[in-house]
C-alpha cells in the first residue's frame, strides 16, 4: 500500500517535471510571441485565446514571458546546485574522512555560516557586489555549500570506517581513490535526495531574490521578477502575478514529490 | 540536561556568534570601496578624505577596529548610518517592534495550525481526510511565502475587501489596527512552514504509535485519541521541535521578503535599502542581530529538545 502511494506520488511528480521541462525547452526555440515585445494595444490585456494568460503592463505576452522567465529560474537553481554540491562534497569529504584540527575549524566556519538563513547570506553577497544573474547564481552557489559539505561529511565519517573501505586500503588504494572512488559513490543516495531539495531552496531563493529586485536584472524575465513587476496592478491585473506563480509552484512541486519518493 | 552541558553549550554558542560577528565585520573590511570615499563623493580633497579616515578610525589595524567595533555593538552603540546620519540602534529600535510581531504571529498561526491538523491526520490516518489533508499539504509546502502573500491581497484585499493591499498602519498609531494587518502576512509565512511541520509530526506519530508502549497503551482501553495525545505525541514532538526552531529563525529571516508584498516598512525595507545604497554599517548591524536570533534560538531549541528528550543528555 504504502509503496504504490510513494510510486504514484513519483509518477506525478515526474509527469510534472517532464512537462516543466518540455515547456523550456520548447521556449529555447518558438514562444507563442516575442517576450520582450511590447504592444500597448494589450496593457494588461485579460485572457483571451490568443494570449492564454494575458498581457502585462507593457503589453507583453505572459505565456511566453513565463517560457523563458522559467528557463533562467530553472538554471539558475542548477547552477546553484552545482557549486553547492561541488564544493560542498570536497568540503565534506576531505574534512570527514581526514578529520582534526582543519575540520574542527571548517566546521565551526560552516555552522556560523548555517546560521544565517541562505537568502540572508545572498543578500549579503549580492550586497558587497552588483546585482547581477552571475552575482546571484555565486551568492547562492556559497550560501548552499555549508549545508552540502555537512550532508557528505557526515556520510564520509559514517563509512570511512566501514569494511570496504578497510579493503579497498589493504589492497593499497591512496587516499584520494578511496574517497572519490570508493566513499563517495555510497553517499549517492543521501546525497540525491538533498541535491534536490537544494534545487527547490534554490530556486525559491532565486525567485525570492528577483522578486525583491536583486536577483536576475531586466530585461531578462524570470519567475520571481514577474511576479514583483505584477505587485502594482493585481487589481486590474490578477492573472500576471497568478501565473508565473502557478509555474512556480508545479515547478518546486514536481521536484518535492520525486524526492519524497527517493527519500 | 544538567547544568555543565548547558553551560559548555552556552559557551559554544558564545563562540559561534562571536564567529559570526568576525565573518560580517571581514566581508565588510575586504570588499573594494572606501567608506570615507563613498561619505564625501568623488570630489573631496585628498586631504579631507585623510582626515575623515582618522575620524572613522579606519587607519587603524584590523584587529583593533574590529575589536572596538564588536565592544560597542555589544554595548548598544552601532554606529552611524551613512546615508541616514543617525544612529544605527535608533533606527533599527524602530523596526524591531514590527517584524518581531510578524513573526510571533506567523509562529503563533504555524502552531496553532499543526498541532490539532497533524494529530487528526494521524487519528484518521488512510481516511478521506487524511488523504486529503495529505495532498493539500504537499501543495501548500510549494507554495512561496511571497507568492502566498499575493494571493492572500488579491483573494483577502482585493476580492473580499477584508484588508486594504498596502495599506499598512503604524504600531505607534492604532495597535489593534496593526495587529490585524500583520495577521496577512503572517499567514502567507506561516503556511509553507505549517505544511512542512503537518507533514513531520504525521509521520512521526504514526511511527511512534507502532511502538509497544503505544499497543500497551492502546490494550489498557484508552481509546486511540488518547493514547495519541497523552502518550505518542511526548515522544512524537522531537523531530518536529526541532523543525520549529529552524523555522522561527527562517520565518525571522524570509519576512524580509513578505515586508515587500505587503509594503510594511521594517527591518527588511531597511535592510534592502541599505545595501543598495551601500550604507554598510545598517546592513551590518542587521546581518549581526539577524544571525545572532538565529543562533539563539537554537541554542534555546537545543536545550528544550534536552528537556523533552531525556535520551539526548545521556549520550556523548
């Protein structure tokens, strides 16, 4: 019973995802109209069949705007995932399977650094340099790497002391071969689930970002960036924050089903 | 817990925020840009530039600026804003009141919510409502605090007309007022994290009530309400404490973002404003206070999840 509950939320998940997915690619090549062309024959145009979700405030489709807004969103967060993860698995590993006075200082860096909320710590980032989407993606990219490099270090001190690993060293593998080798392919499975719950942050963080201003910058849309240039007009305008905020939603709610399920 | 631990906890804690406030202070110190620079303009004098260096301390060693800066922040004193030319502490005291009483009641709404949700849940659990609640909840866990604030002005404000979307009102003015603005916006922050913690204490119920203590609870003739509120759920509460005391400190944190939705001037409107006007002793100031609540409360989580779970002071 509670398998094929956890099989269907999988496939719901999945069915969502590949759709998310399908609607980006597709918008790499042919969106419905130009997304940045404006036309002030449709300001804040409603519904209609040629426009699904309506214009903007400069008459812009909203349904190809959320095409290629998505597709930054959405690399935005990988890229993000990315660098967390990188740096966070050779924090981790290095700093779980060697241990000592270099992990005792890292680790207490890292547990200063997860006391700040990680939109807190973009900000900060994003703060000291220029708003920009290569600033953001790096401020994310280091706001995540604290909570990575904990995951893989605690993995690598759960088995580096495991028989394989014994093995794997009798039979005179180095160091560096047995981490990267043979630890870490056994952290797959911690790791994946957390890579992503590490995307859906991301992408909520980048959407919160864009959404105060100083996330992806104009003219390029993303998600969060639409719904903050929608804050003026939800009175005549409802359909233009709703939208981008649906797809945002079935974006992160696709991702948080397949990793209920690997869970 | 006894008291050594709280105290070798204590000092831990002492240790980080000290850490914390040496980490804020060096990104500050290294990143490009002159202080004395940016306060004059382009077009002082050379001379002058000198002189307001000295003034602001700034040709000092590192160590010893970071020294007596870290001294009066602890003091109370936080400098003096660049762009503001008034005190940091002032205009921070100021704001304080209102994103404490956003997130108090944000707190206050995931609480209230859980607790009586999750344990129905896990009373009916497989039934219709259950299942129900279950996929709502999955939903409502996507849902961006931001987002969720929108939807509540144009569903609350602007279709049932119950609020007015931005029109928010000072504490100082009408407290009773506020109050029931901020309940908006504490809403749309208390709702991700309510589905979140809905979603951990169902599952940890339902995982403690397979316990034999649970079945001997269950075979006394208690029925299951009982057994799941004055047996399982004590035990239950462990995992979900310490969720809770993360999402305090996120819910302090992301109502930087729900200020904007719901145009409240406090700490994160100057927080915002500050950074882009490059004033870096605000922003310092609330990247110290922000952080340091966040590593409070856990502390303070730590030593309720000893209290409530006698097996964690035993062990290490």
């Amino acid at each position: 019973m509670k398998r094929r509950k956890k099989n269907l939320n999988f496939h719901i998940g999945l069915t969502i995802s590949v759709v998310m997915l399908i609607m980006i690619v597709v918008g790499l090549f042919y969106t419905p109209y130009n997304p940045e062309a404006m036309n002030s024959a449709l300001k804040n145009a409603g519904m209609s069949l040629a426009h699904p979700f309506g214009c903007d405030n400069f008459g812009r489709d909203i349904l190809s705007r959320i095409m290629v807004g998505s597709r930054t969103t959405v690399l935005v967060g990988l890229a993000t995932v990315v660098i967390g993860t990188f740096f966070g698995i050779i924090i981790g590993a290095f700093t779980g399977y060697f241990g000592g006075m270099a992990d005792e200082i890292l680790m207490r860096i890292m547990d200063a650094l997860l006391a700040f909320p990680s939109i807190l710590l973009a900000l900060v980032i994003i703060g000291l340099f220029e708003p920009s989407t290569w600033n953001l993606i790096m401020a994310l990219g280091i706001a995540f790497i604290p909570s990575f490099a904990r995951i893989v270090r605690s993995e690598f001190l759960r088995c580096k002391n495991m028989d394989y690993v014994t093995a794997a060293k009798l039979n005179g593998a180095g160091d560096m071969r047995v981490m990267f080798v043979h630890i870490l392919p056994n952290t797959i499975k911690v790791l994946s689930s957390s890579v992503l719950i590490g995307f859906n942050n991301a992408v909520l963080a980048e959407a919160g970002m864009s959404f105060l201003g100083i996330g992806v910058m104009p003219p390029d849309p993303s998600l969060g960036r639409m719904m903050s240039e929608a804050q003026s007009y939800i009175f005549s305008n409802p359909g233009f924050a709703i939208f981008p905020g649906m797809i945002l939603i079935l974006i992160i709610l696709g991702i948080s089903l397949i990793g209920s399920y690997l869970e | 817990m006894n008291a050594k631990k709280i105290i070798k906890k204590f000092i831990f804690m002492l240790l980080t925020l000290l850490l914390v406030s040496f980490l804020v202070f060096l990104a500050f110190a290294i990143i490009p840009g002159d202080p004395a620079v940016h306060k004059l303009g382009t077009q002082a004098t050379p001379e002058s530039l000198e002189a307001l260096r000295e003034e602001m301390g700034l040709n000092r060693p590192f160590f010893a600026r970071y020294a007596s800066w870290l001294i009066s922040f602890v003091k109370g004193d936080m400098g003096i804003s660049y762009s503001y030319n008034l005190p940091v502490g002032s205009m921070i005291l100021d704001k304080l009141p209102i994103t404490l009483t956003m997130t108090a009641l944000a707190f206050m709404f995931v609480l209230i919510i859980t607790f009586p949700t999750g344990i129905l849940c896990a009373k009916h659990n497989g039934g219709k409502l259950d299942r129900f609640i279950v996929i709502l909840n999955q939903i409502m866990m996507s849902v961006p605090s931001f987002f969720g604030g929108i939807l509540i002005t144009i569903i609350f404000g602007v279709v049932l007309k119950l609020f007015m979307p931005g029109g928010y009102i000072s504490y100082t003015k009408n407290f009773t007022k506020f109050l029931g603005y901020m309940c908006f916006p504490a809403i749309a922050i208390a709702i991700p994290k309510a589905a979140m913690s809905i979603k951990l204490l169902r599952s940890s119920i339902l995982s403690e009530a397979e316990k034999d203590y649970a079945r001997t609870a269950y075979s006394h003739g208690n029925t299951t309400g009982d057994v799941l509120i004055h047996h399982v759920l004590q035990n239950a509460m462990i995992p979900v404490v310490t969720f809770l005391g993360m999402a305090l400190a996120d819910i302090f944190a992301g109502s930087i973002i729900i200020e904007q939705v719901f145009n409240i001037p406090g700490m994160g409107r100057i927080l915002l404003s500050s950074i882009s006007n490059r004033d870096y002793p605000v922003v310092m100031a609330i990247l110290v206070l922000l952080s340091s609540a966040v590593i409070i409360i856990n502390f303070i989580v730590d030593i309720v999840y000893g209290i409530i779970d006698p097996r964690v002071s035993q062990d290490d």
